[in-house]
C-alpha cells in the first residue's frame, strides 16, 4: 500500500502538483520539469494524461518526460 504523497501517486492531484512546480519556478532560474507516467490504477487513459501535462505547462514545467511500460 502506499502512503504519502510521492511518486506516480501524485499524478491523481495534478493541481498539488502544478502548484510545486509553480512554486519552484518562482524561485529559481534552473529549468523545472517533470517526470511521470501514463497514468495511475483507473486513470491512465489520454485525457487523464493531457489534463496533468495541461497543468504542467501552465505551472511554468519546461519539459514534461512520460516514462511508458515496455
């Protein structure tokens, strides 16, 4: 079970997410990206994915990489 709020879990709160990025971007003058999956449990069809790419960019994430299943 996982507990906290780490990793790909985070992918159900993109809004939390875009909000640490904002905040990292704000203070410094290094790129700020993003590293995620396809998506979690239930969620990983595209929607889901544009959505949270979607508030990536308007965080101010300069590259957003999705690491797929092979």
């Amino acid at each position: 079970m996982q507990q906290g709020k780490i990793g790909a879990v985070l992918m159900a709160e993109p809004e939390l997410v875009a909000r640490c990025v904002e905040a990292m971007a704000n203070v410094t003058d290094v790129p700020v990206t993003v590293k995620t999956r396809i998506g979690i449990d239930d969620q990983d069809d595209f929607p889901v994915l544009q959505r949270f790419g979607r508030h990536m960019d308007e965080a101010g994430c300069r590259s957003l990489t999705i690491h797929a299943p092979s």
